[in-house]
C-alpha cells in the first residue's frame, strides 16, 4: 500500500512495518497524520498479520522462519528502491509495535547512513541478557525511540539496550518515554517523527 508521491519523485521514502494484527491501512493513516507531503510512503504487509511468531523477546530461533524471511523482504524492498535511484540516506524505517522491533533489527543487522529510524515502541530482538554488540557504523543516522513505561508488550529495559547499541554504532538517537503503560503512538511522538522526516533528504539534521 502506497501513499504521498511516487518513490522516485518524493524527497525521500517512508517504508512503514505495522504491528501485529494490525493493518497497512493503520500505518498510512499514520503516515498521513506525520504530514510530509512530499515524502513517499510505502506499506509493507506482513504475512496473516504478523512478522513473527513469537515474542521479540524470545530466542531468536523461535521466530524462524518468519524472522529472517521478513529481515529479507525489507531488504528486498529498499534494495528495489536504490535501483529506483533512491540512496538508503533517502529511506526511513518507520514501525510501530512489531513492526517497530523489525524496524529495528534491519538496521542493527544492516548497518548504514539510512535516512532515518522510528521505532514507535520497539526494540532489536533476542532474549533478556543478550549481548548486543556493536557492529558497523551508522554514520548519524537519526533514530527516535518511544515506549511507555510501563508497556506490557515492549519492556523499557530492552528499547534502552536497543538506544545504547545504536549509539554505540553512530547514530543520533532520541529516546522518548511515557508515563504509564499505554501501547499507542501519541501527537508528540508523531511531531518527534514529524521534525525527523523532514530532514530525510535534505543534508540537515533533525
């Protein structure tokens, strides 16, 4: 599902990961509540609504096939868009819930100058104790990170963890976190991804 104008004509391209049981429709809506009007939007779906089986906090291997089948079609999607014309330093991640978590993991697992990461409450996968270790540099990426306190699905411990390694592999990161435990992306974080976006593709930062 697309939005906003075609890929190769837009200043830079928002691939959008909804989260499970959730719809592409939910992610353009929330494309459009960001407001870039010349950014392109594109919505990926996830097989029978889910990227992954299990919790992102499960061993990683009880999310395989599923897990690497999904990290391989978005690399598939943005190596489509770079043969459009389109540099990674033009595409933006952007995810919410699950598909924040995989929004994630592409980056860590790829590491690059995208044009940015939003994961709206989410983090990189694998059980409580894994070692994340830093790998390739991400060159300034802006990244912008947002959980509630107290969310029932996404601990903060884990999107802290997920911060530090970004950080620790050159991004520019913000880390935003609500107050109590409600599983939503609010009207702040969306300005917060407003003001990023609106970098993507202009050799400025956020």
């Amino acid at each position: 599902m697309t939005a906003g104008p075609p890929a190769t004509q837009a200043r830079a391209v928002g691939v959008l990961l909804h989260g499970r049981g959730r719809t592409t429709g939910e992610m353009v809506d929330l494309a459009r509540a960001i407001d870039l009007p010349d950014m392109a939007w594109l919505a990926l779906a996830a097989p029978d609504g889910t990227w992954y089986p299990q919790s992102f906090l499960a061993a990683r291997d009880d999310n395989q096939p599923s897990l690497d089948e999904a990290l391989a079609r978005v690399r598939g999607v943005v190596a489509d868009l770079e043969g459009q014309g389109i540099a990674r330093d033009r595409i933006a991640l952007v995810g919410f819930s699950q598909g924040a978590c995989l929004a994630a993991e592409v980056v860590y697992r790829n590491p690059a100058r995208w044009g940015a990461l939003v994961a709206f409450t989410g983090g990189v996968l694998g059980p409580k104790g894994t070692d994340f270790a830093p790998s390739g540099d991400l060159q300034g990426m802006p990244a912008r990170l947002s959980v509630s306190a107290d969310d029932a699905w996404v601990p903060l411990w884990r999107v802290k963890e997920t911060a530090a390694v970004l950080r620790a592999m050159g991004a520019e990161v913000q880390l935003r976190v609500r107050d109590g435990a409600e599983h939503v992306v609010d009207a702040q974080e969306i300005a917060q991804a407003r003001r990023v976006l609106a970098a993507v593709g202009q050799g400025t930062r956020a």
